[in-house]
C-alpha cells in the first residue's frame, strides 16, 4: 500500500457544489473507476480520501489536492487515466505524484478574482484599487469564545498577503491575489469579494473565482 | 444567456448545485437534432425528485430513443423562487437551461394531492398558461402520469392529457405519435383525438361530465364517437422484458434517496383495504432473480453507488427472495456495497431472513400493523395478529436490534377508543418483550416509536365510499393516544391532520375543485406538503371564495350507486369486489391473499390474463 497525491481542477458547473458533497462525488469515482483504492476499516467501510484544502462554494480551482492510499502496483500514470475517464465534466486529474509536504505545510493561496462591473469599468478598477490600497475592510465573524458567541470584527487588508489589480482585455478587472489557506489561517475569497463590492458600492454583472496556486509559508508551491 | 443570467443570482441562494445539473449520467443531446423535447417535471425540489424511481425510468427510456431529448426541471425552493421572479428568470430545464415553453411535451409526475398548487406554480414560472383551454398551440402539451392519476379530475383541467398507468411503453407511443403530428404540423386537437386511442391515454377535455341536484355526479361521457368511454389502465406485461435504466443520474448534493434501486415486483398480493398502491399496481408481475441481480450490479458499476435498495410494496412477499438475497448479499459484500430492505412484513420475516440482515448494515426496523387491535386489523384486512408483531420484536430483540418503528392509521373505517388505546398498548407489549427476552443486550433500553399518519379514503379501494374522519376527530383521537401512552420508552410522532384535510378533497374530488386550487395557488399556496408552508387558512378561503363546501368531499358516506369522478378509468380491479370487500370489512372478516386465494379482481385481464400470485 502507498500513499498518492492527485492534483485536479474543478471548474465551471462544479463551483456550485461543496465541499461536503465533493467526499460522496469522489467516493463513486473511484468505485466506478475501479481504483484500487484503501478502505477505511470498521462496519462501515468506504474509500479513503484526504482532501488537503477545503474549496469554498463559487470558486473554481486549478490545483485542488487529496491524498489516497493505493492497495496495488497500478502506476501513476495509470492512476490519473482511470481517474479522467470517470470524473464529470468540469474535473480533471493534471498530475499524479508521491507526496511530499505534509498537509499542515499549505499556508497560502493564490486566486484570480474577476470582476465584470455593471456600469464603467475604470471606475470600477480604480475603486477596487483604492480599497485594496487602503487601512481596513472590517467583516464581522461570528465566533465562539467556549460556550459563548461573539461578533468578532476582521480588517481584511491586514489578512492580504499581496495583490496585483489589473484590466482584463474584455473589460473585465482582475484582482490576483495571495491569501492565507491553512490549518492556521484562512480567509475566503469570497467573503473578502462580497466586503470589497459592499464597501466600494459597485455593481456587478458577476464574479468569478480561480484557486491558481497553493503554496506553504516560504511561497513555494506545496508538492 | 439564460444560464449567465441563473449564475448571477445562485450565490444569493441555498443549495446552488440543485439548479445547475452536470450530474454523472445525466444526457446532454444537440437540441437541433432531436425532434421531440420532453420536460419531465417533478413538482417538488431536487432532493426529493431524484430520490423517485419512475423519473429514473422514464428519463432513461425517452432518452434511449434518438428522436427525444428528455431534460429534467423540478420546482425552484422559496429563496430561488424569488430571486427567479425578481430577475425575470423563467423556469428552465437543467440540463440545457432551457425555459420550459420551449418543450415540446411538458409532463408531469404525480406522486401526491399536495404537490397540486407546485404545478400551477411551475407552470406559471414557465409562462405556460395554466389552463389546458388557453393553450392552442401543438407546442407545451402538458401531461401528467403516477398513482394521482386515478382520479385527476380535481385538475383536469391544467392538463391536456393523463397517462393512466404505466409509462414504460405508453410514453414511448406518445412521443412518437406527437413526432408525426409536429412533422405534419397538425394543430392540438387533431393531435389529441389521434393521441386519445393509445390505451391508456386520457384526454380531459373529451368529456362531459354531469351532475345531480345533489352535488354527485351523474355521469361522465365522451364527446366523440372515437374517443373511448372508459380509459384502460396501461401495464407493462412482463417486467424481465420491459425497459429498465442501466444508468442512473448520480446527483452532486445529497438527495433524500441517493442509492441504487432494483425494483423487484409490482402489484401486492396482500389486499390491505386502505391501501390504494395494493389496487391501482395488480395485477402482480414479479422480475426474475437473475434479471435483478444484474440490473443490480450493471447500476452499481455505472453510478458507483454504495448503497443498493430493493423497491416494491411489500419485499418479503417476493417469491424469489430465498433465491435472490444469498447471491444479492454475496455480491454487496464483495464490493462494500450496502444493501437496504425496506417493506417487510411482520408475518413473513423468517428467522433465515432475520440472520441474513444480520450480515449487511444494520439500520432501523420498521414495521407497519396499521391499527392496534385485532379487529382493526381485520376490517382494514391487514392479516397479522399481535403475535406476529411479538415474534418478529423477539427475533429481532435477539438479533441486537434496540429500536423498532411502528406505523399506524388513524380515522380507520368503524374506529372507536378502544382501538386508538390498542396502538398504545401494542407498543407496550413490544416494550414488554424487550425486557422478558433472555437474548436482550443487557443494559440497554429500548425504544419504540409510533408513527400515526391519519386515514384517507382513496379511489378505487373497498373504503373509497367511506367517510373520513373530520378535522376534530382526528385531534381527539391524537389526545387521546398522547394519554394512553405511559412509558417513556415509547414516542410517538403525527402530523399536522389540517394538511390530511385538504388532500382528501382532491383525493376523491371533482373537476369543480379546479377553481379552488387556482385559487388558493393564486392566494400563495404553494408546497403544501411542507409543514412549514402549508395555510390551511388560505385553503379554507379558497374553498369559500369559490362557494365549495369542501366537507361534500371528505366526510360524506357514498352510496355504492354513486358515480364516481373517476368512474370512467379502469384500474382493472371490478368494482363488484370493491363493494364486496367494503361489506367484509364492516363485518371484521378478512380475505386470504391473493397467493393463498385468487379473489378474481379482474386486474389479470389487463395482463392477457396472467398474475404472478395466480401463478
């Protein structure tokens, strides 16, 4: 038995489905695949899989990440074929390789957020500019301090590691971004997006959201 | 552009995944090259209508032709509802986001009375107009099938055409014929008189319908000489042959039912006297073990499901079962795949059965004696005895089981006091024999919970002339079971009995009710099977507001002279048995089942004369 890591994306149709549905989804196919993939033990068996960084709702990735245990000699290769002939559309398996970093490593986050503004797009970049920019873009999260609940406020532009703002050629702004993904830390970019247009009072037609790249503390690209 | 459109407002709603498709094995054909697009709409949200059988069927067989492009819609939840109204999002189809006036044939499945006002709802999303007269175009024929069918009058007049009976080979003709008639570019009605001589197809608008002074009907007729004047069920002949999906749409979201479904049997030999599904399914047609166990694995292999259900109405009245659980169980096993058994019965759950559940998951037991006392049970011709609820306790007792459900009626035809106090005191003596088995798990209490649904008279079963209990009674009767109950290991659990109201005007209703559903739709009434949206207040005013007295429906004892709404359909059972199972039932008798003694109900003809439990 060892130990695999799949990279895969997740695009289009299935940003609309979360996390949670994303076990029962892989569980089938790896069943129809016939991976032969590890059990877990006990009365109820079912595949194993360990997916290293939950993706939010409405966002798409490009490097989503699990981990499974393989029972035979099937190759990675091989591995990554049988996966791509039974993902749905929107999913594909891009790279299949032994692990390397421990999952608790992943700290960052880089996405592609765009923006298509209902109204004048220049107004629309340089309000997003200048919010970015700025001191603070306060959300409230509610919180549980032991039993009790609080409010608890959150200047955004202190959690943003870097960020590029820049118009795409059809109109579009496009904010690239680096935010923190982790065990320790995690802001959603979403949420950070739904601030950013509430405060900036700009309107838009819709958003999009690509995960590009996850990386550890140092900025490397997690393997 | 309309899917651009729905993706702006899916982040405002829950659940986004319902509207969006792209599931595993749901078909995605090029609309151009298909001559007939077909809207199978289920009047309730996603989770619910992917959890149903005969959409699976149905979806699969329509869009094995290559003629048909068969697209899924279901009812949009209250907060995608409203973003759809806010943003002139019309309902879509979500496969190819299509709006729904863009179908050629819109059908619907009926599953139960209060899913009537989602129907109207769907349809006016879809800027169809409602009433099947305000439609002249050959284009958005709207059709309805499922067990509400038998009697569709209180909404005839929404739908252009019914299926009675099976869709297997039915739809397959319609689709068909509506494919000649589009290429000829009939116009509706020469398409609907061509349609109405398919067995099975029912056009409501071909008919008269009469009335006596005193409210009832005097006679239903056709208008034309070709059109049939009694509509005969439809039935698929021998189940090993007819079309069964060997792919099935794996929803993204968790459904209510997410698994493999191998349905075994159809029709019941047991005779219940309340139960419509045990008359409107005969006659019995059984599927051979073997074509089971491959229908079971060729779905598994290609959904990935781990889980697989058995589905009929009574899985232990199978007479293959011995033959098929040893090498079904074989074959979970082997691939971790779990196996559920829902519908057995108390009077046949062998101990070999009982010690094969054993080795599959264990999940709850559910048991249905329907009334508490003996006689009860005898009148509703429900043949087990509280012996046969005692032993299969015991054995399961044995077995590690804890906890058991227990399903009951109330407002049964000849009810009194003494039999609500039966529901409790059964409960009791399954209590009772937890603690006096020897096998029990030691140290563990058991629990036993009571499930009272109330009573509905339904068409064609020995009790559709009976009277339902009124809203007052049914509360009365709650009370009093609520008091009978005194230990804490049993819990019991009902239903609001206003909703039981309003479906058992519709369940034996008349086309005059077609006014008061449009009307309370249009008061907001929508979801009405959902606690949680259900106004039997705005109900009631609706009734009022169309000078409908909605007790003439539900509370009035019939007379076996009566003519019915429905009395131009047939089921296949004669009414003659009908009546001589009502007058048993008055007289506390039973009648064997259908294996032990053939009654003649006369379903067999539809069949060329064969039933499974003649044999």
């Amino acid at each position: 038995m060892r130990s695999v890591r799949i990279w895969y994306e997740k695009l289009g149709k299935l940003q609309y489905i979360s996390h949670l549905d994303m076990n029962r989804l892989m569980s089938k196919v790896v069943r129809r695949a016939g991976i032969p993939i590890w059990y877990t033990e006990g009365f109820n068996p079912h595949p194993y899989v360990n997916f290293l960084l939950p993706l939010p709702l409405f966002t798409q990735s490009k490097c989503e990440i699990m981990d499974i245990k393989i029972t035979d000699d099937t190759t990675n290769g091989e591995l990554k074929d049988k996966f791509n002939a039974f993902l749905p559309d929107g999913m594909r398996v891009t790279k299949v390789a032994d692990p390397w970093g421990k999952p608790t490593e992943i700290a960052f986050s880089q996405y592609d957020i765009v923006i298509d503004p209902d109204g004048d797009h220049e107004d629309c970049f340089m309000k997003v500019s200048e919010c970015l920019m700025g001191e603070e873009l306060i959300i409230i999260k509610k919180q549980k301090q032991g039993k009790r609940k609080i409010d608890k406020e959150v200047n955004l532009i202190e959690e943003i590691h870097s960020f590029y703002v820049s118009m795409t050629q059809d109109n579009r702004v496009n904010i690239d971004i680096i935010l923190p993904s982790g065990t320790v830390k995690t802001v959603n970019p979403r949420l950070l997006t739904d601030a950013l247009l509430k405060s900036t009072g700009v309107e838009v037609r819709g958003v999009s959201i690509m995960r590009k790249r996850v990386m550890n503390a140092n900025l490397e690209d997690f393997e | 552009m309309l899917f651009e459109k729905i993706e702006r407002i899916l982040p405002l709603v829950q659940k986004p995944g319902r509207y969006t498709g792209g599931e595993v094995n749901s078909v995605m054909k090029d609309a151009d090259k298909v001559d007939v697009r077909f809207a199978f709409c289920f009047p309730d949200i996603y989770e619910i209508g992917m959890s149903h059988l005969g959409m699976k069927i149905l979806y699969g067989m329509l869009n094995d032709r290559d003629d048909c492009w068969c697209e899924r819609v279901f009812a949009p939840d209250k907060d995608m509802e409203e973003q759809m109204r806010l943003n002139n999002i019309p309902l879509f189809s979500i496969e190819s986001t299509t709006a729904l006036d863009e179908f050629d044939i819109i059908g619907f499945t009926l599953q139960y009375e209060l899913c009537y006002t989602n129907v109207l709802n769907m349809l006016q999303l879809g800027n169809i107009p409602l009433r099947a007269k305000d439609r002249t175009s050959l284009k958005n024929i709207v059709v309805a099938g499922g067990p509400c069918v038998c009697n569709p009058e209180p909404i005839a007049d929404f739908f252009d055409v019914f299926f009675i009976g099976e869709g297997e080979e039915l739809d397959g003709e319609f689709v068909e014929l509506y494919k000649q008639h589009k290429k000829m570019g009939s116009d509706k009605q020469t398409f609907l008189r061509a349609a109405a001589k398919i067995q099975g197809v029912y056009v409501p608008e071909f008919y008269n319908v009469e009335y006596n002074d005193d409210m009832t009907v005097k006679c239903v007729t056709p208008k034309y000489d070709d059109v049939p004047a009694k509509v005969v069920k439809r039935v698929v002949r021998n189940l090993d042959n007819s079309y069964y999906p060997e792919k099935l749409v794996v929803p993204f979201i968790d459904v209510v039912h997410d698994r493999a479904i191998a349905e075994i049997f159809r029709g019941c030999i047991r005779g219940c006297r309340f139960c419509q599904a045990g008359y409107i399914y005969r006659p019995i047609r059984e599927k051979s073990p073997q074509v089971i166990l491959e229908q079971v694995k060729k779905l598994c292999d290609t959904s990935g499901y781990e889980e697989v259900s058995l589905l009929s109405l009574s899985t232990s009245d199978y007479s293959g079962l011995s033959c098929l659980l040893p090498e079904l169980i074989n074959y979970t096993k082997a691939h971790s795949i779990n196996l559920s058994l829902p519908s057995l019965r108390v009077d046949n759950f062998s101990k070999e059965l009982s010690e094969q559940l054993q080795t599959v998951r264990r999940s709850g037991l559910t048991f249905a004696p329907e009334a508490g006392t003996q006689r009860m049970r005898d009148v509703i011709n429900k043949n087990i005895t509280q012996q046969d609820v005692l032993k299969t306790a015991e054995m399961a007792f044995e077995g590690g089981w804890t906890s058991m459900k227990l399903y009951f009626m109330l407002g049964l035809p000849t009810e009194t006091m003494e039999d609500i106090e039966g529901i409790a005191n059964l409960a009791q003596s399954v209590v009772d024999a937890y603690y006096n088995s020897e096998f029990r798990q030691k140290g563990k209490a058991p629990s036993v919970s009571i499930s009272v649904a109330a009573f509905i008279p339904k068409p064609f079963t020995p009790f559709q002339w009976e009277p339902q209990d009124t809203l007052e009674m049914f509360e009365e009767k709650q009370k009093h079971l609520m008091s009978s109950v005194r230990s804490k290991k049993i819990s019991v659990s009902y239903h609001d009995a206003k909703t039981s109201v309003i479906e058992g005007v519709f369940a034996r209703g008349d086309r005059r009710l077609s006014d008061v559903i449009e009307n309370a739709f249009l008061s907001g009434c929508k979801f009405d099977s959902w606690d949680d949206s259900f106004s039997y207040e705005k109900w009631m005013q609706a009734f009022e507001n169309c000078g409908v007295d909605y007790k003439f429906y539900v509370n009035r004892m019939r007379d076996y002279s009566e003519v019915f709404p429905w009395s131009h359909l047939d089921y296949g059972v004669r009414e003659q048995l009908l009546i001589k199972e009502n007058e048993l039932a008055h007289q506390a008798q039973t009648t064997p089942n259908c294996r032990e003694k053939c009654s003649a109900c006369g379903a067999n003809k539809l069949n060329g004369g064969e039933c499974c439990a003649i044999g």
